[in-house]
C-alpha cells in the first residue's frame, strides 16, 4: 500500500490507473478506522481495481467550539488496518496544502445544508462538501463509498456531484453496528462507561419507532415524542434534534410514508452523537 | 464543427479526445461573437488539438434587475462565425439541464468576488463560478482562455482552479478594442450614436491615467480623480467604481506600482460598461 501526502503524487497515481483503464473507488475518511470504515473499504474493494482512502481531518467542517484539536488520531494503525484490507492508497495531505494561505473558494449546498445538523453546526457541510469536491476532482474515482450513518452527509454529497456534474458514482453503505446496536462512530471513544450506556437511548428509540410503524402508527409527532421520552429517560443525554421527513429533499414531514427517514442527534455528557434509519411502512 | 446540446453527448466527445492523446482548449462564452470571441478561439486554436466554444447566457450570473432577457443572442451565425476559426465544438446547453429542478449547489470565491462589480452585482460571481466550474468538470480541457477585459471574473476563476484543485491551465487573452479604442463586447450593441460617443470616456480615461504614471505621478486618489473627471464630463455617463489596487488580491492600494490594476465600470445610459489595465511603472 501507497501512502501519499502530495496532492500531485495522488493525481498522479490516479491519472496512471485510468491510463490502464483500472477502476478506482474512493472511502473518503478522516481516520481512526473502526469496523465501520473497514467495512467501507471492503465493499469498495469489491467494487472497483483500486482502492484509495483519503485520510484527512479536515478543519472546514468543524465549528470553533468543536473537537478539532482532540480528535482522535492514529496514523500507523489506520495505514495497517487499511493494508489488511487490501487498499492501494492511503492518501493524508497535510491541511497547509489543502487550504493554503488564500483560500478562499467554498462549494454550498444550500437547501439540504441547512436542516437538521446544519441547524447547530451551521458550516459544518460547507466544509464537508468543498473537501470533497476537491477530494473527486484530485483522485477522479469512478466511485465514492460513503457510511449512511451519516445521511445528511450523503445527500449533500449526492447533490453536490449532479448539480457539479462531476463523474462519479457515490454509493451509500448500511451503519455498522456495535454488538449492542450503537453506531460505530469515532467519537465513540470519547464515552465514559456511564455515557455508553447512555449512547444506547440512540438505537433504541430509533428500534422502538421501527416498532410502532410496524404496528400501523403513521403519526411523524407521536412517533417523535415516544422518542424524545425514551431518550430523556436517560441521564446526562440532551436531544439536539429529532427529525421525521423526507430523505432526499430532507423536509419534514407529519405522515410516516414507506422510506421516511427518521435522524437524531443527541448530546451524550461532551460527546454528539448521531444515528438514524429509513422506516418502512 | 460539431454543436452539442446534451451534458453527455458533451463529456463524451472529451473523453473521446482525451483517450485519443488530443489536447483541448475551452472557450466559455454567451455568444453573440465579436472580433474580441474570434480572437479568443483564434488563440485556442494555436494552443490545442481542439477547441470547445460553450454558449450559454448563464441565468445564474445576472441579476434580477439585470439585462439577461433582452441579452443579445444570434446562434445561426455565431456557429458560422466559430465554424471559420477551426473550432471543433460548439456546446450549447439548456438552461433547464445546467439547472435542473432542486438545483442548489453554488460555488463561492469569497474574496475577490466582493469588490469591484461584486458590490453592485452580489451574486455575479458566485454565478460565474459555479458555470465555469460545471463546464470545467463536463469537458475536462487542459487549457481554457479568458477575455482580460472581465479581470475581475478572470481572478475568480485563477481562484477558484486553485483552490478547487481543477487540473486545467487558465490563460488570459488581452483585451480587443474597436478602432477607436472601445473595448470589445456584446453590451456595445445596446448603445445608440451618442452613447457610442460617451462609452469612449472609458479608454480615453484609462490612456490619461497611463500617460500621468508615464509622467511620473504615483499617486492612486489623483489618478482616480482626474479619471471620474473625465468620465463625468461626458453626457449620459455614471461611475459604478474607478479602482486602483492590486491584480491579484483586488485589494486597493494608494501607490501605483508596477502592474497596479486599474479597473472601473461605468453606466452609459442603460448600459453598463467595464474596461481595465494593467499601469506599469
């Protein structure tokens, strides 16, 4: 496995396999692999000649109150769990190189930007969509493997590549569960014994709402307050939001059809987490 | 010559020259040529395999209280007129596939989109790199040339490349001027007779500012003054901005150095003009 900081070294690389006519896929990370990054890079090892996987923890989709200097970091470990998955490259630019001085560009997804976690972390996909705009426009993928867990992530993303026209095919991969049903998440290592268990009340208000779809309740306002009971039946737990709509145009919405999406952000003690799923009718 | 109306029937034929080894070079416009479009293609041409001339009056880089439907258009003739420079490819999208229905996706210089036109057009910019960033994207080219004329939107589009990290060469073609000094666009047509005359105060202010650096004066605020005296002094003229500043950041500054950029827009009757030049010491 190849690990490239420069961003001509990646272009490069990229350049020669499309020259050889090989498929690349691109995982797009910002490290601290768990088996849910794994799981992405085995699937988009299944899918196309070359994996490459950026390792970026990118300063444009963190607020100035957010956990940007703590985040957690292992590059050794990340570059030998991403070799055991057969990956090709392990593409880490350095953040001087990625905004240098000047900067000044930034690709806005607007409608679906700004809802749910766009509320509180109001250029969080600001950030997100430029990185990864420049991410497709350096590597040039034929695909791009994004987690589900982050849904709203997903669409911006999704929106973002037809409304650029850029050339690549972005698919979206189930959450990758701990054996308790908690999303695996990087932040997850920021939990105490106390708040992991508190980190529970996620999956299982999303399981009981699964629950009274299935038994015929339609209602997007009594399926939210079942929810946001549950969740503040826990200790140290304060919802950010909990969301009922449609999960493309992210609009809300007050009737639960087949796919609505349902979303939640929760605090858990420091520690926001996220999870969400599509309820089937 | 080939027109293409279709995105895909477009991206196709590039990366059919691309997988050939065929360099091609971009002429983005919105048509209704004048020697200053011929004199862009003309030096595509001498640079490239092929030369792609996008036509599309871009909605999106005109304001609500703007001239985009009565913007002049004449695509019969402007094929012929292209067809004789040797361009391979006219592109010619739709409106309604540039921007589809959920369209939300903008590109932003920060910047050097807010000076100059950007405090009278607010939304130009953002307008003009989002456009040249999708034909960017669709057609791929090594090279694509601009007119110096619109400086402003030439910085924004040196910005937006870098930052975004588009594999492309941007090249500036030096502004083309009627005998009489006027320069080149397709605005020129909205004059009648004594707004022709009027619309002369633009490069006549912009010679007697180089003939007072010629002789010596140094200073930004006299130069400024003597040229809004001299545009103010002809019928049916109004000064958006006279600026004096740096050609890169688009920062004003009070000393002429070599290479200040002087720019200025000026209203001619309805009719809004803008011409520049480099000062050299």
């Amino acid at each position: 496995m190849k690990i490239i900081n420069s961003i001509s070294g990646m272009r490069k690389l990229a350049l020669k396999w499309k020259q050889e006519g090989l498929s690349v896929a691109l995982v797009p990370t910002m490290g601290f692999f768990h088996e849910g990054h794994l799981s992405l890079m085995k699937a988009a090892g299944s899918k196309a000649d070359h994996v490459v996987v950026s390792l970026f923890v990118n300063p444009a989709q963190f607020g100035s109150n957010e956990d940007l200097n703590h985040y957690p970091r292992d590059l050794e470990h990340d570059a030998k769990l991403a070799e055991d998955k057969g990956v090709s490259c392990l593409f880490c630019p350095d953040a001087k190189d990625i905004y240098p001085p000047g900067f000044q560009t930034w690709v806005r997804v607007e409608g679906v930007s700004q809802r749910l976690c766009g509320t509180s972390r109001p250029e969080h996909f600001r950030g997100v969509a430029t990185i990864v705009a420049k991410l497709l426009i350096i590597v040039q993928p034929d695909m791009a493997i994004f987690g589900q867990k982050d849904f709203q992530q997903l669409q911006v993303i999704r929106r973002m590549v037809s409304d650029l026209n850029i050339p690549v095919n972005i698919i979206a991969h189930p959450i990758v569960r701990e054996p308790d049903g908690l999303a695996m998440s990087s932040r997850n290592t920021y939990l105490d014994a106390q708040e992991r268990e508190s980190a529970l009340s996620l999956v299982q208000a999303i399981r009981l709402a699964e629950k009274m779809v299935a038994l015929g309740n339609r209602s997007g306002p009594e399926v939210i307050q079942a929810i946001r009971n549950h969740i503040q039946s826990f200790g140290n737990t304060k919802i950010d939001y909990v969301f009922i709509g449609d999960p493309e145009s992210l609009k809300p919405c007050r009737e639960i059809v087949d796919e609505t999406l349902l979303a939640l952000a929760v605090w858990v003690g420091k520690t926001r987490l996220i999870d969400n799923t599509l309820l089937k009718q």
